[in-house]
C-alpha cells in the first residue's frame, strides 16, 4: 500500500511505487498549480507517474499550459474553464447609443429632426423633411416638380422651371424675355418688353394701346375712342374720313369726292365757294363778292337783281348808329357799312358817303348806271349823275333796318345831321372839315341834313366837334 502525501505546490497527488505498472489517477482536487498563474477559476490537475517520468495535468476554462520533461522530471497539464458572463438585451436603433452600424442615434422616434428613426443623419433628398431645415422633400432628384432637389417648394423666380412654369429666368427683370410670372414675354401680357411700343394687358383696339402693341395712332385703321372720329388707315383727304380722322364735312377744308363740290373752310357765301359746299354761282341767293352785283336766288328778270347777277338799282340808306369823328379812317367808315347792310340782310358791298385827304365818293365810289334806292325801294336818284346834280327824288331817311333816322340839335332843332365833309358832287369840302381824316382830332366838321332833297343833303352846316358825346351822327352808305 502507499503512502499519501503532499506535493511541493501543496496539490495533493497520488505517487505509484517505484516498481510495477500500475498507474493510479486522483481527481477532483482544486487547488493552485505551481507554475500557473491564479485566476480564481476552478481548476483540475492530474499527475501521472510511470517510471522515472511523471505527467500532471490541470484542466481550467481558459487556456491550456502543457509542459514536457525529460525523464526523470514531473510534467504538469492545466485547464481553466471562463464563467458565463451577462451582457443583457442586444443593441438597436433608438437606444440612444451610438452602435457600429449607425450614423446617429438621439434616442427619439422624431423623425423631422437631425436624425431620423433609421438611425441616419437627416439629408435633402431622405424623403423626411427636416423642420425648420428644409421646406419640402420628395426623396427624388427630380428638380422640374414642387419640391426642388435642394428641399426648396419651387417657386417662380427659383431660376428652375417648374409645375406651371413656361419659363424662370430666376431674376426679378419683368420685361426681359421671361417675366416675374414666369411666362414668356408676350404681347398682351401687360408688360412692355422690345420691341412693344406700349402692352395694357388687353385686346381693346380701341384704346391707346392696339392688340399688336403698337400705340394707337391716326392712320392706324382702327378708331380710338374718345381720339378719333374715324380711322380708315389712308391720308386721301377726298374720302370719308379726312387724313387727321376727322369724318368729312363741309367746312373741314378738305373737298369730299362725290358729295361737295367745294370746301374752302369757312362759312363766306360771298365767296367761291358757299357755305354749303357748293360752288358760288348766279341765282344761288348769295352776293359773290367782286363777281356777282346781287343775287336774289330767282330767275326774274325785271325785278331789282338780274339772270345775270347784275343789279338794276344800287340801295342807299343811313346808319341807324351814330358815331363820332373817329371812325377809324375811311376803310373804318366803310367797314361799319357793311355791317349795318349786314344787319339789315342788304345785298352787296358798301361804301361810305365821307371825303377826306385820301378819297372821296366821286374818287372811290362805282358810278352806277342804275338807280339808288332805299331798302324799301323809293328812288333817291336814278343814277350817279342824278345823284351828284344837287336835287335828289327822295330823301335818304329810311336805315338799314327800314326805320327813321335819328335826328340831333347841333345844327338846328330837331335836324337829322349826318357826318360827311362831302359836295353833292361827291368832292371833299375841305381838309378843316374831315376830322384828321376821320380818326378824330381837334376841330369840327361839315354835315349834311339826312331829309332835305337840295345840295343840304350832304352840305349843310359846319362847326360843332369830331370828338365830343354831344356831336354823334349817323353816316350816308352807298351799294357798291
């Protein structure tokens, strides 16, 4: 029987005798193995002996340390089993820590912020909008549609075209070829772009802007409300619609071909042309001036006016106005004739029975051929040579109006005194006498008494003042 023992290392062990074959093993001793290190952990060492060579194994969890001797020597074998360790739930993607696979990981299921629910960082282009980052994300790279490829809602201006763009030019420049409203430049869009005169954004031809952008103007074709009266897109004067778009009309200068004979412009029927637009002839009514004696509009040829326009009795009468000795020259004198013919609706042209340093009626005057008549038809002479013998047939009393004259007291009571510084021969009296030629001045004058039939018609007292409000007198006129 052997004896038990213990080791160098204190591990208990079980020797064979030195003679035989027999091998004995003990196990189930812990304990440290000299030479190992000692790491807490169970461990099992066997030794085996044959001979003079022995063998020790020990068994742990961990690694295994064999060690051979020479003969003669122990060899010792350890093994060293590790103890289960609990590492808990495995890792995932909102745990709030940062795993190998993940980019970010904040702990959240906010899908709108830096880092989304899969555990990435938030981009344009992830389908998740980033608030207050991004305004819009559609995930595609599709820049055309509502949501540009950098997270942009496309709006007109973005320089990218999108839904319900023609065009984006990405500038503010609204009459370049792409306006602020992201269409192409075009007539009637309300802009004015080269090479449009004006765009109103309308199609009314009628107003200052055309259809075509072009500024409406006369000749144009189109009539301009308010602006023209007519626009036939000519400048021929002789049609309708006159070169400045005025509508044809008798008057306006312009002579209409097919309806006016004539169009001088004014309103003178005592000219060539009659205010009607028609051209001034014999038996039309109205007196032509310097062609045309009289005209009394009929075909009678014994009355006072003839077929021919001339004129069988010349009408005189006195003024029914007054006036002093400034009668603005001899042509003043006449002019105020004609007027007061005028008004009275008296044929022809008149002059006035005054003489002075210029003229006088035997100087100026036409010697008629014919009678002088007062416009209600008694005879005052039946021609010049009657007229300037010093006795008339009827006193020149009747106006122009067909009323009396007025009568004055400066040359005898109730005298009708009228200016005229005139001979019954039709002579100036004398140059004291004519007013500084019958513009005023100091002095007086010679007159004539406007119901005497004697040389006193026209020559028949002198004195008084040309210029003075108790000296105004009527004058004598003569038809022409």
């Amino acid at each position: 029987m052997g004896l038990a023992g213990c080791s160098d290392d204190g591990t208990a062990s079980a020797t064979a005798q030195p003679t035989g074959s027999t091998t004995e093993e003990e196990t189930g001793t812990t304990g440290p193995t000299s030479g190992a290190p000692t790491t807490g952990v169970p461990t099992t060492t066997v030794t085996t002996e044959t001979g003079t060579d022995s063998t020790t194994t020990t068994s742990t969890s961990g690694p295994t340390t064999e060690t051979t001797s020479e003969p003669g020597t122990t060899t010792t074998t350890t093994t060293t089993t590790e103890p289960e360790t609990s590492t808990g739930p495995a890792p995932v993607c909102g745990d709030g820590q940062q795993d190998a696979d993940e980019e970010c990981d904040d702990g959240n299921d906010d899908d709108t912020d830096a880092c989304t629910n899969a555990c990435t960082n938030a981009s344009c282009g992830d389908a998740i909008v980033q608030a207050g980052v991004e305004e819009c994300d559609d995930g595609n790279a599709e820049d055309t549609d509502a949501c540009t490829n950098a997270c942009k809602n496309a709006v007109c201006g973005d320089g990218i075209v999108g839904p319900g763009e023609m065009c984006d030019d990405g500038d503010q420049v609204d009459d370049d070829e792409c306006s602020n409203a992201c269409a192409p430049a075009s007539c009637g869009d309300g802009v004015v772009q080269a090479p449009e005169e004006c765009d109103d954004g309308n199609d009314d031809d009628t107003d200052a802007c055309l259809a075509t952008c072009v500024a409406a103007k006369c000749g144009d074709s189109v009539v301009q409300a308010g602006a023209e009266e007519c626009d036939d897109g000519n400048i021929d004067d002789t049609d309708a619609c006159l070169a400045t778009c005025k509508a044809a009309k008798c008057g306006d200068g312009a002579v209409q071909a097919g309806a006016e004979e004539c169009d001088d412009g004014n309103i003178d029927d005592t000219d060539a042309c009659l205010a009607t637009c028609v051209t001034a002839k014999c038996g039309d009514g109205a007196v032509q001036a310097g062609v045309e004696e009289c005209d009394d509009g009929n075909m009678v040829d014994d009355d006072a006016c003839s077929n021919s326009c001339k004129s069988g009795q010349r009408i005189v009468f006195v003024t029914s106005t007054t006036y002093s000795g400034n009668l603005g020259g001899l042509a003043g004198a006449d002019a105020q004739c004609n007027l007061r013919a005028a008004a009275g609706g008296l044929p022809g042209t008149y002059m006035a029975w005054l003489s002075d340093d210029t003229g006088s009626p035997s100087t100026r005057m036409t010697k008629s051929t014919v009678p002088y008549v007062l416009p209600n038809g008694v005879k005052v002479a039946n021609n010049w040579a009657d007229l300037t013998d010093g006795n008339l047939l009827g006193a020149i009393t009747v106006t122009e109006l067909g009323g009396p004259v007025s009568t004055t007291s400066f040359c005898g009571a109730n005298e009708a005194t009228v200016w005229t510084n005139t001979t019954p021969a039709g002579t100036q009296i004398n140059s004291q006498g004519n007013c500084a030629n019958w513009t005023g001045g100091a002095g007086g004058s010679n007159w004539g008494f406007a119901t005497r039939v004697d040389n006193g018609w026209t020559q028949w007292c002198s004195g008084g003042a040309c210029i003075h409000p108790s000296f105004l007198a009527p004058i004598y006129c003569f038809q022409q």
